[in-house]
C-alpha cells in the first residue's frame, strides 16, 4: 500500500506496546477498540473458545482485531496507514492463564508459575489495505521458586492485576525470572525484531 505519512495505527490499549514502538522510531496514533463490559459489549471478544489451544487462541484474537480496526478506520474515512494489533497470553500444562480477576487469582497463578517454566505467547498482526501479515512469537520464561511471602507483597501491588499471567516482566516481577529463552520485549507484550520485519512488508522504513 502507498503509506500516506510515515506513521501507523496502534490498535492497543497497552501502554508497554507504546513505549516499545517508541524505543524503535516507530511513529504511530492510537486507534482504540472498546475492551470494557461495562460500556458495551468489547469489539472484539477476548474469550477462550472450548477446547481452544494457546497458539491458536492468541493469534486469533490479534487478527480479529486487526480486521475489526481495519473496517473502523475505513467508515471513518481516516487517513490509510498500516495497523498494528497485538495479543499476549500466558500457558503452562496447556492452559491458558488470563488476567487475574482478584487478588485470590493472583496467588494461585503466581503458585502455579513458581519454580517452573512457562510459555508468553505474543501474535502480532498489521493489517494493511491489500494484505494482512501476522507472526506469533514464543518465549520460555523460568521462575524461581517464590516463597508465600513473596507472593503476597507482589499480589498487593497493582502490578499482576492488568497482565495475562498474572506479572509484568518490566516491573517488580523481574525478581523472579531466573532464565528466559525468547524475545524480552516479546514477553512484554510486542516481539520488537519480529514487528519491524512484518512493518517492513507492509511498507513502513523500520
């Protein structure tokens, strides 16, 4: 597609995806997809489908909103510029592990992670006027073995409560991560080497 600036769209509420696009040059303006019940049904529906396998989960949630964002930005005849969407989960044994509703949750997922390794999945997708070009990048993360203590004054910071896992790499729960095998900025939310390289097909200079 003929980009008609040098910038993209960023379907994502995320303020981690934000900083990462900026560490990189990557010009971009927000395109918001409602994501609250409270305000409506979400755009896009971020819930598991029975029997549905992580990888498969997380790459469809970032395509449908990377589809739903395109027709958003065609009724409102905004300028067409790529769009970047994203989504991220958390998996251990198979299972995929949300963002905890309370504090209760918190403790049991950060329980279950302690002293094993798990798998962030992040499926990034850009969206563009001809084509459509999405990559799902995976990481191992090992944690050490947590003691309650350690849980319970993680679990009473705001931290867990907003991530898929239950923790944020880039925070406080950087303490806990003994080895990783991946992408960094990929477990944070946006595999940075893997996103230019999809931008570039699409015909924005990374």
């Amino acid at each position: 597609m003929k980009l008609t600036d040098k910038k993209i769209y960023l379907a994502s509420k995320s303020p981690r995806r934000r900083e990462l696009l900026r560490q990189v040059g990557v010009d971009f303006e927000l395109l918001m997809l409602r994501s609250d019940p409270a305000r409506g049904a979400p755009d896009v529906s971020e819930d598991v489908l029975p029997g549905e396998d992580p990888h498969v989960y997380v790459a469809r949630v970032a395509k449908e909103k990377g589809a739903f964002a395109w027709n958003i930005l065609q009724q409102r005849r905004q300028p067409l510029r790529p769009i970047l969407t994203a989504d991220t989960t958390v998996t251990i044994d198979g299972e995929i592990l949300g963002k905890p509703a309370d504090k209760q949750e918190a403790i049991a997922m950060l329980e279950r992670l302690s002293g094993r390794t798990h798998q962030v999945l992040t499926s990034v997708a850009i969206h563009a006027e001809r084509a459509a070009e999405q990559i799902t990048q995976v990481s191992d993360v090992r944690f050490a073995k947590l003691t309650p203590a350690q849980i319970e004054a993680y679990c009473a910071t705001t931290e867990p409560y907003d991530k898929a896992g239950g923790y944020g790499i880039q925070g406080l729960a950087a303490l806990f991560v003994e080895h990783i095998e991946g992408s960094h900025s990929g477990i944070m939310g946006l595999p940075l080497f893997e996103t230019a390289n999809l931008l570039r097909k699409a015909g924005y200079p990374v």
